[in-house]
C-alpha cells in the first residue's frame, strides 16, 4: 500500500520508543543484576556476581523452585490429559448441551484469577482439602486446561478422518488406529499444549495466591522478597528466569515450526 | 426386534459409552473446578457470617458493601481505572499491530513480532519489578533526572495510579498486538487502496476501512485487558503501594486479614458480574459471538 514519507518517520519512530518502552525495563532489570551497589538504581558503579553467590545460599528460594516445578508437572500432565480426551470429545461427537459445554470450557480464559483462586478456596475449604502444592495444581489446572484444550482442539479439527480409516481398512483396531495415527499427527500441538501449561503454571501469581498456604511456590517467594525492599538479589533470579524462559520459548517456537511442516 | 436395530443399538450404545468415557474428565473438571466452586461462592455470598450463629439467606453482605463509601470508591476506581488501561493498551497497540500487518515487509514483520512476543515470555511478576526499579523514588527515571540536575527532589512516579497504568499496559498489551494484528492481517490490501482510488484520505482510510474491519479484534483485545487488568492483584499491590487500593486486594484483605469470607464473597461475586457485564457489552456492540472472542486469542 502507498504509504507518504510523513507516516513511514511516524511509524518507524512509534516503533522505536515501544521497543523501548518494552525491552528497556526487562534490560535493565538485567543489567543491574551486575551491580555492586545495593540499591537496584542506575548509575553501574561497579560489576559484581555477589548477588547470584547469595541466591544459591538462599534455601528458601531453592525449595520454593522446587515447590514450583513439582507443580507444573502436575498441572501439565493434568492439563494435557483433560485437554486430549475433551478435544476428542468436542470434535468427533455432536452431543446435547455440547455448546453449554464449550462456552464453560473456555469461561475461566476470561474469569479473573483472583476468583479463580477464591472460589476454588472455598470450595475445597467445603470439602476439608486444606490449601497448599496440591490445592494450588487444582486451582492453576482449572484455567490453564482451557488454553491447552485450544490449542489441541484447533490441530485435530485439521485432521483428515480417512487416515484413520485407511488405518482400520488394513486391519488395525479404532484404538490402535487412533494411537498410531491420530496421536503421532497430534504431537506438534500437544508438545506446545505442554511447554505452555508448564509455563503458565510456573509463573502463575493471582490464583495461586489464594491457594497456597504456608508452603511458597518461586513467585510467592518473589513476592515476598519484594515486600521486605528492593534488592539486586531479586534482579539476579529474575535474569535468571528471563533467559531461561526465552530460551525455552525459543526452544518450543523452534520445534514447534518444524513439526508443523509435515 | 430385528438384527438390524439390535446391531444398530449396540453401536449406539458403544458410541455413547466412548464419548461417555471422553466427556468424563472434562465433565469432572467443570463441575469441580469451575460450577460448583463459583456456585458456592455465589450461595456464601448470601450466607450470614459463622460468629453469628444465624441460619437462612440475608442481603447484609451486599448491602454492607454498597453502604460503604470506601468500597463504592476503590469498585469505581477499579473500573475507571481498567477501563483506561484498555483504551491506552487499544492507542499503543493498534499502530504497531497494523505496522506489522500492513506496513513492514514480511521480513521485518517477523523480526518485529519476536521482539514484541519475547517479553511475554517473562513472568507478569518480573515486569511489575521492573517498573518498581524505573519509577520508584530512587529509580532509574528519578535518578537519571537529578544526574542531570532537571530536578533536585525526586518526583512521586510510584505508588499511584499512573503507575498502575503503566504496568498493567506493560503486562497486558500483547493480549490487544495479537488479535488485532490476526484480523487485520486477513483483510485484503486491496480494500484500503481501492479506498483510497475514490479518492479517500489516509484518515479516512484507517476510520472508514481499517478500524472497521479490524473491530473484532479490538474486540477481544478489550476483552481480555480489561479482565486481566481488572482481576489481577500483582500489579496493582507492587505499583500502587497502601494508598490506592484495586478491587482484588479488597478481596484479598477480606479473606485472609479481616478473615470474613462471607464479605468476600460477595465482593468476589460483585467482580465476577462486573466482567460479565462488559465483556457482554462489548460483544453485543460489535456483535460477536463468545467463542470466537475467546478463540481470537
């Protein structure tokens, strides 16, 4: 499209200063890991690893990482699980109430967390399950099954039901069919299905908040660091966590591009 | 009954078992994740407190809550406050999303792309600290001002709901870049050029064409900020410090320090409509359809 010289410096400014705005508080959140001054504020007086010598004495942070792993694997196989067998559902049956369903399904993709969190407290609080890791993998499960349920519904909507068929015309039972053919077509989306639960489930604030009790998933602990005062050492974990979550979508885009081609 | 309708009702019944056996962790995870929690909330929210030992339904939670001056402020507040940050996500976010669609090459339409994903990659709690590290007193902006001797005292960046508008644009622009950049980058190009051959000006273009067309992305785009922004506690407890309270801390406060969970709910349930509300008024001024709103994303 024709666009005037006046618009393109208008754009190409626009976009410099989002950049900016965007990159720029995540840089310098790095950079000042690096600091010797104990304040987290420009000007660098000098470089230091001091900051992350202390984060690997902090006991309480290791167990809070683990605390957070242990759960996203919960939440994932859970997620992927409920995710699978719901698609299926969705796709190849016409069922009564089957929109009710759906529009239900995704519901907690637009519920805030924060009631997410509380209704889920009170509920199990109903049913004597005391809040913690477990009641924490229910509450992150409850809204991020929807987004891998999204993401695998819209690959096996794609799928060409013959190949199956061909499948069962040469012999192989319905199940065998479906776990040769269909689930090795599906793997591209249940891999990013996974990496995404993983993700959202290890940096999941607002409803685990409600959900935890006295034990800390990593950023509870953050948060709790955060109150008692700025400090590098939390500039220190988090360039830790940024270049270990870019990578780690880099990873999964990467991957996930190529499985898309065949 | 014939062989036939027997064969016939035993793959009926199979087929209703399969889907059965499919629906049935799915089913599960509705009903005691989402229905019945929220539907219990919705019951506490009409329940009297414990310590008072009363049985039987009461209106005292609400009422409480729309007596009191404070909450009605902080609710308002809230809501005024979301429905700014969807606006200034929508201003930021409709330049770039139509840059990368229409205006860049393809090359650097993708370049661009990862550049405005990767932060998303970065938990919402890191990029609330950062903006901790740039506006607070001693931060980063202050700093490099007295550097420069503009100013000599440090001016209040944080704490406040400037700052709350900054970081929640922060944490949830890409929620409006992607589904406005997804429908604008389905419309034709010809649409705007043949625009602009009857002789429309490139405002008129973006007002009558582009802004138009690209509506249902704007859409969930509004959507989801608005949700995110306004049912979010991190943001607003770390950049809006003790004086400007959000609703969700509100709820926070009730539950676990003053340790009235009937209030809470109530309050909760209050927050749950108030979505309902917009994201109902939104999708019935454009008229959309919920799942494809969702599906946007």
């Amino acid at each position: 499209m024709q666009i005037s010289k006046f618009e393109k410096i208008f754009y190409r400014v626009f976009l410099v200063l989002f950049l900016i705005y965007l990159l720029g508080p995540l840089l310098i959140v790095m950079l000042l890991s690096f600091n010797t001054s104990p304040a987290p504020t420009l000007p660098m007086k000098g470089f230091t690893l001091e900051w992350y010598r202390q984060l690997f004495m902090d006991k309480q942070l290791k167990e809070s990482i683990l605390n957070s792993i242990i759960v996203a694997i919960g939440v994932t196989i859970i997620s992927v699980s409920v995710a699978t067998t719901t698609s299926f559902a969705l796709v190849r049956y016409r069922f009564k109430g089957q929109n009710g369903f759906y529009a239900l399904a995704l519901s907690p993709i637009i519920t805030p967390g924060v009631i997410l969190g509380v209704s889920i407290l009170i509920f199990l609080y109903k049913i004597h399950f005391k809040p913690g890791l477990k009641a924490v993998v229910l509450g992150q499960s409850s809204f991020i099954i929807s987004f891998a349920l999204l993401t695998i519904m819209a690959r096996l909507r794609k799928f060409d039901l013959s190949l199956e068929e061909a499948a069962q015309d040469l012999g192989a039972s319905k199940i065998k069919a479906i776990l040769k053919i269909t689930i090795p077509y599906l793997k591209p989306a249940i891999v990013s299905a996974a990496s995404l639960s993983f993700l959202l489930s290890f940096d999941n604030f607002n409803t685990t908040l409600f959900l935890v009790g006295n034990e800390r998933t990593l950023p509870i602990q953050i948060y709790s660091m955060l109150r008692f005062g700025l400090s590098p050492k939390i500039n220190a974990i988090s360039t830790i966590l940024v270049v270990l979550t870019v990578l780690a979508g880099f990873f999964s885009s990467r991957t996930g591009k190529k499985e898309e081609t065949y | 009954m014939s062989t036939l309708t027997l064969i016939r009702n035993k793959d009926q019944f199979k087929r209703n078992l399969t889907l059965f056996i499919l629906l049935l962790p799915g089913l599960l995870w509705i009903l005691m994740l989402i229905v019945i929690p929220q539907f219990s909330m919705f019951i506490d929210s009409f329940k009297f407190r414990p310590i008072y030992h009363k049985k039987g339904f009461t209106l005292e939670n609400y009422a409480y809550f729309f007596t009191n001056l404070l909450y009605i402020k902080i609710f308002l507040k809230t809501l005024g406050v979301a429905i700014l940050i969807t606006f200034v996500s929508f201003l930021v976010c409709f330049p770039i999303a139509f840059y990368i669609a229409k205006v860049a090459k393809p090359d650097m339409a993708r370049k661009i792309f990862i550049l405005v994903i990767i932060p998303f990659w970065v938990s919402e709690l890191i990029r609330t600290f950062s903006w901790m590290i740039i506006l607070g007193d001693h931060g980063v902006i202050n700093r490099f001002l007295m550097m420069l001797h503009l100013r000599t005292e440090p001016i209040t960046l944080l704490y406040n709901n400037f700052s709350v508008t900054v970081g929640l644009v922060y944490n949830y622009l890409l929620f409006m870049i992607l589904p406005i950049y997804s429908t604008l980058e389905g419309m034709d190009n010809s649409l705007m050029e043949a625009a602009q051959d009857l002789g429309a000006n490139r405002f008129n273009v973006m007002r009558r064409i582009v802004i138009p067309y690209s509506l249902p992305g704007i859409m969930s785009g509004s959507i989801m900020v608005f949700m995110l922004s306004v049912g979010t506690y991190i943001a607003p407890t770390l950049l809006g410090g003790t004086k400007e309270i959000w609703f969700t801390e509100l709820i926070y406060n009730k539950f676990f320090k003053a340790m009235n969970w009937r209030l809470g709910s109530a309050l909760a349930f209050t927050l749950l409509i108030l979505t309902l509300l917009f994201i109902f008024l939104v999708i019935k001024i454009a008229g959309l359809k919920l799942t494809d709103v969702i599906e946007e994303e």
